[in-house]
C-alpha cells in the first residue's frame, strides 16, 4: 500500500458520525456548565473588584447582587458582568469539549470519550487566559470608583500571572499532589472521594494563596496611579483575607462542579451517537 493510500485508509477510520450533532451537543453542555456557574462568579468577582477600590465592601457588593439576582433575576441575567463572567467559563468549557471532539473524530474513539493529555491543557489554558484578561479588563473600568481608563501593562501582566497559577493547579498540579494525599486528615465527606477528585478540588483552591494577592495588586495598580509597592501591599493585606476566602468560594464552582456537569451532560448526550 502506498502512502496516498495509507493516509485515505486512515482518513476513512475517522469517527464522523453523527459529526454536526456532536458539535451542538458540544456547545449545549458547555452552555449548561456555563449558565450554572456564571451567577455566583459574577457576585463574586464583583464584589472583590468593589472591595478593591473601595466602592463597597465585599459582603455589601455580594448582597446587592444577590438581591437583584432574586428580586430582579432579569436584570441580572442580561448585564454586562454575567455576561463577560459566561463567556469566560462557557468558553473554556466549548474549547474543552471541541478538543475531547476532535481527537474522538480523528482517533477513531467513542462520540463520549474525554481526553486529558497536551492539547486539551493548552487549549483550555489559552482560551480561558485569554478570556479572563479581557473581562477582568472590562469588570476592572465597570467597578471602579475613578474614571474608566486604560488598563496598564503591569495589570494585564499581573492578570496573566494570577491565571497561569489556576490553570496550573487545575490542570497539572493534582495529578502529581494526588497520590500523596492523607485522607485520614480530610473531613469524612471527602474521605469518599478518589484522591484524584479531592486534588481536583484542593489544588485550585490552595493557590490561591498566591493568586490572590497578585490579583489584588493588579487592581490597585489601576485604581491607584503613581504609588509605591510599600503603599499598595498595605491594601493588599487589608484586604487580602475576605478576598482569598472569596476567590476560594469561587474556584470550586468555577473548575469542580462546573466541570462536572459539563463533562456528565455531555458524555450522557454523546452516548446516543455511539
């Protein structure tokens, strides 16, 4: 057989039933991740950004949007936070799914099959940086208490740093913290998981001990101009605590039950294609 005819062979092998299908449901279980997620992320980024630059406190900002989630649902649904806090998660999750998709195609496996090697770690890592940086961008002018202005250098760099620390303990760090985990230190409830599940859980949320911060300083270096670094990590420790306890409450949905029910939703719909 001639390389022509190898590479028609393979070409044939391609799983492409069912393909448009595949791809709706793709983007359906992205969209049902995304819509679960959004609401809580956006009362929370929010309410740091607001704590930040001193426009209202954290629990105020929180409880605010909770009540216009609540009492005006409508309002909240279609502004522009959810929407940019949507885009973000249902993004990363398409881009998640595209890949599992693709590989399934061009390898030959199952319409469900779920992959979690190099390509779905850059994919999802790129897009879900640069997703990030541009709403952070957006929410940063929309909460501020000074005039919308250009975002500066530092703060996108900063911006990039705080993201490069989640992606990474989303997506490297549990596999290699998983095995030394001591379940007989954890609570009961999680004593019950598979220690690859309490990484996936753990590991976002402990980083962001030195995610925090640095996303702090992001924001003060727009919201406070000409300052030095003495005076800026003063408000970085003032607000530091209700912060990180925040980002922490919005890590777990944003990587733990939002990828959850987006890989569950789609393997259940991809299973009536195989």
């Amino acid at each position: 057989m001639s390389p022509l005819d190898e590479v028609g062979e393979e070409a044939r092998n391609w799983n492409t039933k069912a393909l448009p299908q595949r791809v709706v449901v793709d983007v359906f279980a992205a969209a049902c991740a995304g819509g679960l997620v959004a609401p809580l992320i956006t009362m929370i980024d929010k309410g740091i950004i607001e704590n930040a630059s001193g426009k209202a406190t954290l629990k105020d900002s929180i409880v605010g949007s909770l009540k216009t989630l609540l009492l005006r649902p409508h309002k909240f649904i279609f502004s522009k936070p959810f929407f940019l806090i949507y885009s973000v998660y249902g993004g990363t999750y398409i881009m998640a799914n595209t890949v599992d998709t693709t590989l399934s195609t061009i390898k030959s496996k199952p319409a469900s099959t779920t992959t979690h090697g190099t390509a779905k770690f850059i994919g999802t890592s790129t897009s879900n940086l640069g997703l990030s940086i541009w709403k952070d961008a957006h929410l940063t002018k929309l909460f501020s208490t000074s005039a919308p202005g250009r975002i500066p250098g530092p703060t996108y760099a900063l911006f990039a740093l705080r993201d490069s620390f989640t992606i990474f303990a989303s997506f490297n760090l549990p596999a290699v913290i998983a095995p030394h985990i001591r379940t007989e230190f954890l609570p009961s409830f999680m004593k019950k998981m598979n220690k690859q599940s309490i990484a996936q859980f753990l590991a976002p949320a402990a980083i962001q001990v030195l995610s925090t911060p640095v996303h702090l300083l992001g924001l003060d270096m727009y919201n406070r101009k000409n300052l030095s670094l003495a005076e800026r990590f003063k408000l970085v420790r003032t607000a530091f605590f209700p912060s990180w306890m925040a980002r922490i409450c919005r890590i777990v949905p944003a990587f733990g039950v939002g990828g959850v029910v987006n890989t569950s939703v789609r393997s259940k719909l991809m299973r009536r294609f195989e």
